[in-house]
C-alpha cells in the first residue's frame, strides 16, 4: 500500500510515523508513506494556501487550486495505481471511522489523505476532488493531521504480514462486533488477585469459550450499542 498525506504542517508526522508497528510495516515494504507540504503547490509567491470565505464570516478557509494541483499531480506520478487510488478527506463532517471502514479501506492500494484545517476547505474540493470523508469522531481539532495519524495506524496494522502473529486480528476489539475479552498474564497471583481458573486449565475450548462469554458481557456492560448495529 501507498499513502500520500498532504498537510501544511509536514513535520508532525514523523514522531508517529517513524515508530514501533508503522515503523516497521515500512521496513517491511508493507507500506510506503509519502508526506507532502501543501505549500509547495501554491502558485502565490508567499505561498498562500487560504483566504477569505465568500459571504463573509469568521476564519479562513483553504483555497482549491493548491489541494487540486497536489493531488493531480500524485495521481500523474502512480497512474498505474488509479483503479486502486482513493482519495480522502479528514473532516468531522465525514463518515465515522470504524473498524469495519478500516478493513473497507486497507483493500486499496493508493490512498491520498488530505488533511483540512482553519475554518474548512473550498467546497469544490468535497464535491469534485475528494472519494469519500473520514471522521475520528464527533469532536472538533485544530486540523486533520492527528485524523490522518489515526487513520494510518488503523489501516496499516490491517496489511498481511505487518503484525508478528496473524491471528492477532482476529481476537481484537470490535471483531465480530465485540469488545476484547479480559487479558492476564503472569503472575497467576497478584495481592491476592487470582487469574481466572479457565486461563490456567490447559484446555483450549474451555479456555475459548471462557473468552467468548467474557467478550460478551464486556459488550453488554461497556458498548450494547455494537450488539445491535454493525461496527
């Protein structure tokens, strides 16, 4: 997979993106992360990249031709990646990312993120430029560069071969619209606090259905919600 990433604050990424399970999906060649300074496809000699919305009202927004030409130009660079190229916007306007969008996305192989800022970007961007938008959530931030983040570790840890065991997925929250079962590990007692005595059986299908049921009630008690709706 290759993302690209367009931001006007380029150095925020490489704490995360340079770190544990990305850091090493990109040694691996899993993944190819490409970020992009929006500035740098501004034609404005001071290299403006917003300004006042029409209509008047408060803050500034993102001007087109800078976001238009970075992408179209991405899009020149990897045209053999087209048929698998997405382009998306981080906005709270967007669909709310979930795990079940994440496995959705992670079967491209080009991704394009964009992350918006000030009072929000052209809406000939939304309309004629952008596939789909992504939320993190109802909250409002300062820019889409965390969003991006997010979205990226979402996705990358997705890819075959990036997580040391392959069955790690399977048992992860949200998996069949569940939460994680109770973890433990040693020691098997802890002040007086004992592992369960299922985990300390030996036996694997007591042990799985210990964990199932677990997953269950920690679904009913902290999210019902994922019971009656998809994730």
């Amino acid at each position: 997979m290759r993302i690209d990433i367009i931001t006007i604050f380029p150095k925020m990424f490489a704490p995360v993106l340079n770190e544990s399970i990305i850091k090493r999906a990109q040694g691996k060649r899993k993944v190819q992360i490409y970020i992009h300074n929006l500035r740098d496809y501004s034609t404005d000699k001071h290299k403006k990249i917003d300004d006042r919305p029409f209509g008047g009202g408060a803050g500034m927004v993102m001007r087109p031709e800078p976001i238009f030409s970075a992408v179209e130009t991405l899009k020149s660079k990897t045209k053999d990646l087209i048929p698998k190229t997405k382009v998306i916007l981080l906005t709270p306007q967007g669909k709310t990312l979930t795990q079940r969008l994440a496995k959705k996305l992670s079967k491209y192989k080009h991704l394009i993120l964009i992350c918006g800022h000030y009072e929000g970007i052209d809406e000939r961007v939304r309309r004629y430029l952008v596939d789909e938008e992504v939320s993190i959530g109802d909250y409002v931030l300062t820019g889409g560069e965390l969003p991006a983040m997010v979205l990226a570790d979402c996705l990358i840890r997705l890819l075959p071969g990036v997580l040391g065991d392959k069955n790690s997925l399977n048992f992860e929250s949200f998996e069949g619209n569940l939460l994680e079962y109770p973890q433990y590990t040693r020691p098997a007692e802890f002040k007086g606090l004992p592992v369960p005595k299922e985990l300390l059986s030996g036996n694997h299908k007591k042990i799985e259905i210990w964990r199932k049921k677990e997953a269950l009630k920690r679904t009913k008690q902290k999210r019902p919600d994922l019971l009656k709706k998809g994730c």
